[in-house]
C-alpha cells in the first residue's frame, strides 16, 4: 500500500487533484477527487498485479510473471480476493463522483481501468 500511493497512486492523485484546481472546483470537489483517484489508483494497481498473473503477453503487450517473486496484491491476497477488492475500490472511486454534476466520463473511465485485460 505505501508503495502504490507514492507511485501509481501518488500520480493518480496529483493528476485528478490539479484537473479540479484547474478547473476551479469547489474544495468538497478538491476532497472528492483526492478520494477518487486514490481509491481508483488502487483498484488499478490490484488489477495490474492480477494481469501480471492471468493475462497473456499477447494482450499485455509485455511480459508477464515478472511480479512473481515481489509482494503484489496477488501474492499476498490471492486472485480470487483481489476481484473483489478491485470491485469494492472501484465502487468507492465512483461514489466519490457524486460532487460532480456530470461524471458519466469519469465513471466510465474508472470502470475501463478496473476492467481492463491489458
């Protein structure tokens, strides 16, 4: 977990957080995107950590099983828990949208990262 919020999710975050300020968000839109990003960053990273195991280097356009000796999400909580935390994070990411008034894009972007096969 520490790890994930200073990369992955650390850019997550920054990414999100600036778009808002940019954008003139309201500070309750700030705090929404902070909780976004990094429940979404997350749900990414565990994804990532199940494709090293179960996707293919077709789809992957990489190698595979290079994470198998590091303690990923994988290695420590098995695939089968780690779709449901992807689920559960990625559920807690869209439910922080709701101070958005038009997050369809966001909400399908979310569900596209924790979804994907490559």
């Amino acid at each position: 977990l520490a790890i994930q919020s200073r990369k992955t999710g650390g850019l997550i975050r920054a990414a999100c957080v600036l778009g808002v300020i940019a954008g003139g968000g309201t500070k309750k839109q700030i705090e929404a995107a902070a909780q976004f990003a990094g429940a979404l960053g997350l749900a990414f990273q565990i994804r990532d950590d199940m494709l090293d195991v179960i996707g293919t280097q077709e789809e992957m356009g990489k190698g595979v099983r290079t994470d198998e000796t590091k303690n990923t999400f994988v290695r420590i909580y098995g695939i089968k828990k780690c779709e449901e935390l992807v689920n559960r994070y990625t559920e807690i990411a869209i439910s922080a949208l709701k101070e958005f008034p038009e997050n369809n894009f966001m909400v399908e972007l979310a569900n596209h990262l924790t979804n994907r096969r490559n």
